[in-house]
C-alpha cells in the first residue's frame, strides 16, 4: 500500500532525476560493517534450515550493507525463546561504531511499548479501557463536542477520530512534555466520529502516555521502566520527551542521487508515541516476549496489544498491525519512521519468529528497516533473495535528468525571452500575458508539494520535512518553479520594453 502511494508521488511528479555530482559514500561504512557482529551471536545453534542461522543472516545483512552503502544498523532475530542474532552494524552519525549494545530510536515501534504499560494500569484496576478519556484526564480537551466520548482503547487502536489532516501536529511547534502536548489539541476538531474509522495519528498515543501518567502519579518514563523495561531485563532501553534527547539529538542520514547525506533532526514531540530508545540485545527480550515467551508480562495483555480491533475493517491492534508475508503467511508487523532514522518489527506467529531492524536513514528516502526485514522473512520462508534496494534509490536517477532537463530549458526560456517578446510587441496585451499563465503550474506544483505528500501519504508536513523525505523530487519541483519564475520574469520585463520602443516608433 505503502509503495503504491510513494509510486504515485513519482507519477504526478513526472517521474525521476538528477544525477550531480556527487561523492561515493563514506568509505569507513566497510571497515565498520567487517567489524560489528556481536560474537555471541556467531554462536548462536542452528535451527536446522537453510538460510536461517546466526551466519546466514549476518551474511544477508552484510551484503545489504554493501550493496546498498547503507550507513548503519541494528538486527535482531529471535526463534521462540532463543536469541539467533543480535548485532550492529555500521557507524551513527557521530561516528561511533554501532553494536549490539548501542542505543538507537525505535521510532513507532514505541507505541505497541505505550500499549502494554496502559494495559498493564488497566489490569491493575487502575484504568476501565471503556470509559472516556476524560474521566481520568480532564485536562484533555478539541474543539469538538464528540471528543468527549472518546475511550482509552480508541487511542490506542487509533479510532478516536483525531488525524493529521485536522491536527497536522508535524507543522506544529513543538511541546515539551506530555502535558503540553495534549493541550496543543485544544483547538484541534476530529476526522471521523469516535470509534468509526481507524485513523493514524500520532498524537492519540501521547493522550495515552499521558493518561497513563496521571493515573499512575509516576512520570511516564518512569512508569515504562516499572512496568515494561525492567520486567523484561530491558536495562538499556528508555523513553524521551523530544528528539533533542535522542541520542546524538537524533541525527542520522538521508538518501539522495546514489549516496547518503548526513542530517541533523529538528525538534519533534515524541514521548508516548515513538520516543522509546532500546538495542539489538534489549529488542531480543522484547520479541521474545511478544512471541508469548516468559511470564515478566501478563500473557492476556501481550496478545490484546496483537490483536486487530476490526473497526471499519481495521487490521491495527494496539501498536501491532495484523498483515500477511509474501507467501501468505499471518504475520504481525509494525513500522517506523523518522526523518532521519526507519525501524521494523515483525512477529511470524506460526513458526516463533521475530525480527526488528532499526537503520539510521529517513523515512521514503531509506525504507531499509523495512526491506530487509522482508528479506529476512524471504529466507525464512525459503524465498531467494530479491535484491531489493530502496524506491528512491532506482528513481533518484530520474529525478536528477528532469531536474538537469528543466533546468536546461529554464535558462533557454530566459535567453530567448527578448525574441518571444519582439514577436508579440504588436499583439493585444492580454494575448501576451494569457502565455504566460501555465508557468504557475509549476510553481503552484512546488508549493502544494507538501500537501501532496500528505494526501498520498496520510501525513501532513512541511516542504523542510520535504527535503528528507524525497530530496531529489523537493529538488525537481523546486528547479521547476525556480525556471518557470525566471522565464515570465525575463519575458514580461522584455515585452514591456518591446511595447514601449513599438510606441516610440509610431508616426505622429
């Protein structure tokens, strides 16, 4: 679904761009990559099917790496209760060498983390996952009476009404604390009647996280560390209130014309919904616990988080999605995306498997968690290796040549804009102006870019977001406007001169 509306941007964007010249890759991804395999899981006993032990997915991941320059990473796969792989790979943007016990953002993997420490205060008696938000938090208020009748288990399956398209909170300054965040939706209306249609947006989890930590009297990272990571011996992992705590305040890569970019990440509210930092070691024990193994957790609440709540068809749980492989097979899954940084979690209910993937590269630009976690998948399901790479990889080369193309009839249209203007010195003005009209499509193109993406997308940003998300296609629609404003302007500023020296020569 996902690829079909990043396939559609390209279509109306013209399709694909610009090669510039640009630098190979930082050169010490290699000698990082040859360096990072946690030796604990070379060990790792094999399960007793090709392509499925500690070496053959370290073999995967390290040819991915190579094929893809991709700058860093961290895997784990776990079979049941045993730990197969768990490893680093690469550098982070600081240049530290990634391992196994290296912190990285999870993203939106965060929120099935949330789920389980709202439903472990629910278990307790603590909350009714029924009643309204508003009992437990009166300050939660949007500019829609409907709000009131919003229930916790709506935030948490996504069908309190509330969307981007109605609070696009990304545009949005940034709050501090949770506290903060859920007073920003007091100017906010909802999409869709509470309990209708699943939407996602972010903001439902940080109402939760916030929720939560009112009723518990404990600070919502306090609360997670009580009731999710120190149950399950996760003593690397933690949440934060903003990206600027992330670590190394979240920089990471993008990607762009064959290479990847080092970027800093603006300051984002992400506490509740995707502010949790783990490792490659502590994402073991979480999947293992997901796969129903150990009893740090109540069993019921791990499979409630699992399980699709079926509204209007909605496959989404609590921070899991129900979805199938490639071969059809069930499959529980959830992805994440920051601007500089993508992750993917995935349960194979039926055979025991799980596997999360975080990569420092941004969302669109570099899907790697994503794919090589299908990759992963392939081997299990005794699938070959399909190659993939990431869409923009294949389709910045495009980009770049319409982007050099545009560029190229850009300057022509200014060179030849005096001629263009003689021709029509004697015609009526407005036939004149009437020519230059469709020069605002691009332009109007450009600025409606963002809004574009979020159609397309289902999330509502800013061009600045834009330049991470897909700089090549930013760069194409943005030559685009630049050559279409400079072409009127050349050729209006002619024309006027042209008129002028047709008056001056007419008879008297």
């Amino acid at each position: 679904m996902r690829m079909r509306r990043i396939a559609a941007i390209a279509g109306l964007a013209g399709v694909l761009l610009l090669t510039t010249g640009t630098t190979a890759v930082d050169a010490a991804v290699d000698a990082a990559v040859d360096a990072a395999v946690d030796a604990a899981t070379r060990a790792a006993p094999p399960d007793g099917r090709p392509g499925l032990t500690a070496e053959s997915v370290d073999r995967y991941v390290r040819d991915y790496i190579r094929r893809t320059d991709l700058p860093g990473a961290v895997v784990t796969v776990v079979k049941g209760d045993r730990v197969v792989y768990a490893a680093g790979h690469g550098h982070t943007a600081g240049g530290e060498a990634i391992t196994a016990d290296t912190p990285v953002p999870l993203a939106s993997l965060s929120k099935s983390f949330t789920a389980l420490a709202v439903l472990r205060l629910a278990d307790e008696g603590r909350i009714d996952l029924d009643a309204p938000v508003r009992r437990y938090l009166p300050e939660f208020t949007m500019a829609d009476p409907r709000a009131e009748k919003i229930t916790v288990r709506q935030l948490l399956q996504q069908t309190s009404g509330m969307s981007d398209r109605t609070f696009p909170e990304l545009t949005l300054p940034a709050p501090d604390d949770l506290k903060g965040a859920v007073a920003m939706l007091g100017t906010a209306p909802l999409a869709a009647a509470p309990g209708t249609r699943m939407i996602y947006h972010n903001p439902n989890y940080a109402v939760a996280a916030r929720l939560a930590e009112v009723v518990s009297g404990t600070p919502f990272a306090g609360l997670m560390a009580a009731t999710v990571f120190t149950p399950l011996g996760m003593t690397s992992t933690r949440t934060v209130d903003t990206t600027e705590e992330l670590p190394g305040a979240g920089a990471g890569y993008i990607r762009a014309y064959g290479r990847v970019i080092e970027r800093a990440h603006p300051k984002w509210f992400v506490n509740g919904s995707y502010g949790v930092v783990s490792t490659a070691n502590d994402l073991a024990k979480w999947l293992i616990t997901q796969n129903g193994h150990g009893d740090a957790l109540p069993r019921d609440l791990v499979t409630a988080t699992q399980t699709p709540s079926g509204v209007g068809g909605s496959t989404y749980g609590m921070g899991w999605s129900a979805e199938r492989t490639a071969g059809g097979t069930p499959m529980l899954r959830h992805t994440g995306w920051l601007l500089t940084h993508n992750s993917a979690q995935t349960l194979l209910p039926g055979s025991g498997w799980g596997i999360a993937v975080v990569t420092n590269t941004g969302m669109i630009s570099g899907d790697d968690a994503l794919i090589i976690s299908d990759g992963l998948v392939d081997m299990i399901e005794g699938r070959p290796d399909a190659g993939a790479v990431p869409f923009t990889t294949e389709a910045d080369p495009w980009l770049g040549g319409l982007s050099l193309l545009t560029l190229g009839l850009g300057v022509a249209g200014v060179l030849r804009s005096r001629r263009w203007a003689r021709r029509r010195a004697q015609r009526p003005a407005w036939r004149t102006f009437a020519r230059l009209v469709p020069y605002a499509l691009p332009v109007a193109f450009y600025f409606g870019l963002a809004e574009l993406a979020g159609l397309l997308l289902n999330r509502v940003g800013t061009l600045d977001q834009l330049t991470y998300v897909w700089l090549a296609l930013y760069v194409w629609a943005a030559t685009g406007a630049l050559a279409a404003v400079a072409v009127v302007a050349a050729r209006l500023v002619h024309a006027v001169r042209s008129r002028r020296r047709a008056v001056g020569s007419v008879p008297a």
